[in-house]
C-alpha cells in the first residue's frame, strides 16, 4: 500500500514502478514489522512485488518482479542514510531487483525473494560494501531452501528500470539473477557482464530479461557446451575484471623476528588508527568487485596512493623479509585465478578482510602505484599488505594452488611453501576464523 504522502526517494521510486506497471498502482509488498530506525533488523521498509506478463516472442518468460525499498535514502532526514543531495547517490546508490519465473501452480508470488533481498541488505548494511551490476554473490545454499541447484547470485541491470534522479541523488536499479556454482566460477575467472550476456542468448536459462528459473536444472554449459570455449577465450585474452573479494583472510610477518605459535594460531596484523583503517576501507571498497567501472590496476593504486599522501601514518611503509598468508576455503580457491586471470595480464588483486580493516593485495610486476618493488616484494603499510608476484612465482602459484579451486577435495589444514621466496600461504577451515574474526557474510 502506497502511503498517503511518500517522502522524497520513496515517492521517486514508486513514480519509476508505475511507469512500468500502470496497471498495479498497489502492488503487494513485504513490509519490515519494525522500521530499521526504530531498531528493527531489516534495513528495507519494503519489498514490492509485481506480476509480469513477459513476452513469449522474445523468450521472455511469464514472472514475478520484485523490487526493494531502502538501499537508497527515501527519506531524506538522516534517519537511515546520511543527508546526500541531488548530485550523489541516494544512499548507496542503488536497489535491487529479482525477476523469479513465475509456475502454474503460483496463486501469488513467492515471498521468499523478499527474505533474500533483506539478507543481501543486512549484509550490505553491515559491511558497507555497495553492490554493482557485474558483482557476484556467493550464497553456497539453494536460494529458496531447496534442493535447486540455483545456489548464487550474479548482478547485472534491470531491463526496464533505468537510473533515476531523486531529491536525495541518484538511484541505479541492480537486478539479483540466481545462479549454478560452475556459472558463478565463470563469472570470477572471466566476468560477470560477459557472463550475462551468454545467459541471454539462452531462453531456458532466463533468457534476454534474466529472469530467474528454481527448476533449472542445467547449466548454460550444459544446454550450450559451446558456450565454455568462449568464456575459456574470454580469460586467455583479457583475463578477470575481477579486481578483488571480501574474505575471510589474515596475514603475518614471518621473519626471523616474528615468532608465532603455528598452524591453528591465527594472528592478527597490528591495529590501526580510526583514521588509517578508514583510509584503507575507502580506497578499496571502490575497487573492490565492480566490473562496471573496470579501472585498470595502475590507475587504481596509484590513485589511492595520491589520495592518501596527506597522512603519515598511512605512507609509512614496513618491508618484510617473509610473509605467511591464511585465507579460509572460499578465499583459498580464487588464489589460482588471481594469478591467472590477474597478475598474468598486469594487474592486482585484493583480499579485503571482512573484518574491513585488513588487507592483502597481490601486484604484478611492474604496476604504478604500488608500494612494493622485485628488491623489496613484502611490504607494509598499517594492515594492508602488498605482495609481488612476478610471472615466475605467478605460475609456480598457480601449478600448486591449482587444487584450490576445487576445495572439497583438499584436507584442511593445508600448507604450501616457497622457500626460495620465502612465502607461505595455508589454508584454514571456516571455523579458524569464525571464532576470531566478526562476519557480515550472508549463510
């Protein structure tokens, strides 16, 4: 139900549905029983739902369209977001949106996309890490507690709802597509949008509006083996647009100075100030995971670099001599691809802990910015460190790592050592860092 006088952002997005569906002034809506300003759990006042006809001349399918409420400010009064103007982004910038085919058994749509939705929020909320088309979320469960193989989450722009301007700033329209684990793995090797637009050209899979299917049970590999050679081209030529991930990870100084207690120690690096560690946040959460922007890794280190010059503690730079990486199972299997489809065509990857004051990003030779060189390949600065990767370690990486990427199979703990680089990498169960680490991860 629409209120009577809808403040600012709430009445901008309303006026965009309507335009849409003329034919639903009042759609049904999931509603948060408690406000997230009155100390509610779930940050979006609403989830609106909409039955769409589809167009079975162009395969797309008859669906549900669901469509959130809350990322972005609607109220405009500091009650959730800070006060923004017309020239920013309305909050985060953004709604989600998911298109869930709709069964012939359905007398009305399912309302747990509206559950997923206020899970992706929460841990938007939580983490502050925005979600933009090409993201990818992995969820590791059927996204309606299923048994469908459906079990993550591509990001791309929804077909019908275009960016608007409100009062509060801007609002993009994110459209949450439901995804299978070898889908989701092509995404992270290649790209997300690349993906995506394979998804298109296959009616079963969603076809040209993506709209989402439970009972899929294929893959877009499956329905189109063909379709694995293109993504496989895509990594040899242009390699990942995936520029980092959120992880559970950690890393220490192991030089002969540094004594530690072993494999099921995790230490954490040293603290730093309110100031560094928000200096830190800030310069990756813009490079973290957003194929739509696609700076290139020189631009985006040298750039941090620039914009961080003012504060000393934060060029201070600390070379090691040894460094001892640990990452959880999930953060483990994309070390491969970090190799392969990164530091092999001249890029950087990034490890942002969740803990959100902790970093670790690996730098091929030779990019601007980095504070990291071949006579120095451990450094420093606070808790993010950087390490070099030349192409030589990059593919003694990869020969040894390569395993990872189909984790299950690997007893845990795990270790792995470079002597001659003096580099170790071991891989914990979750648990490891559950227990140290605070998480803003969804189930």
């Amino acid at each position: 139900m629409v209120p009577p006088n809808p403040p600012p952002g709430l009445s901008a997005i309303y006026q965009a549905c309507r335009q849409v569906y003329q034919d639903q002034q009042n759609p049904l809506q999931v509603t948060a029983v408690i406000k997230y300003w009155l100390g509610g759990p779930d940050p979006l006042d609403y989830v609106s739902m909409y039955y769409n006809k589809g167009d079975p001349d162009r395969n797309i399918p008859e669906h549900w369209h669901y469509i959130t409420f809350g990322f972005s400010d609607l109220h405009g009064d500091g009650r959730v977001h800070p006060t923004g103007n017309s020239s920013g982004p309305s909050g985060f910038g953004f709604e989600l949106t998911m298109r869930l085919k709709k069964e012939s058994t359905d007398t009305g749509p399912p309302t747990w996309p509206a559950e997923l939705l206020q899970a992706l929020a929460r841990y938007v909320f939580q983490s502050e890490n925005a979600l933009y088309s090409g993201d990818h979320v992995s969820w590791h469960a059927p996204l309606d507690n299923s048994d469908s193989r459906l079990q993550h989450m591509l990001m791309t722009d929804d077909p019908q709802l275009s960016m608007i301007n409100t009062p509060t700033g801007f609002i993009s329209f994110i459209q949450v597509v439901g995804v299978c684990s070898e889908e989701l793995k092509a995404a992270q090797q290649w790209n997300g949008p690349g993906v995506m637009e394979l998804f298109k050209s296959i009616p079963l899979a969603g076809g040209p509006w993506l709209v989402t299917d439970m009972r899929r049970g294929e893959t877009i590999f499956d329905l189109h083996p063909s379709l694995q050679d293109k993504v496989d081209e895509g990594i040899q030529f242009s390699g990942s647009n995936l520029s980092g991930v959120s992880a559970k990870c950690t890393w220490l100084d192991s030089s002969e100075s540094a004594i530690y207690a072993g494999n099921d120690d995790i230490h954490r690096p040293p603290v730093l100030s309110q100031e560094v560690s928000n200096q830190i946040k800030d310069a990756f959460l813009e490079g973290l995971v957003k194929a739509k922007t696609q700076r290139i890794a020189a631009s985006e280190l040298e750039r941090h670099q620039q914009d961080n010059e003012g504060s000393h503690d934060f060029i201070y730079t600390q070379n090691l001599e040894a460094v001892h990486l640990k990452f959880n199972p999930e953060a483990a299997s994309l070390l491969s691809l970090a190799c392969k489809g990164r530091i092999l065509h001249g890029r950087h990857f990034t490890f942002k802990s969740v803990n959100g004051d902790t970093a670790i990003t690996f730098v091929a030779t030779g990019v601007e910015g980095a504070f990291v060189n071949e006579r120095n390949p451990y450094a420093a600065r606070g808790s993010w460190l950087q390490v070099l990767i030349s192409e030589h370690l990059a593919r003694k990486l990869i020969h040894k790592l390569e395993e990872l990427s189909t984790i299950e199979s690997v007893q845990l703990p795990k270790e792995y050592k470079w002597l001659e680089e003096k580099l170790e990498i071991t891989v914990h169960p979750d648990a490891v860092f559950d227990a140290l680490l605070p998480m803003h991860f969804p189930p």
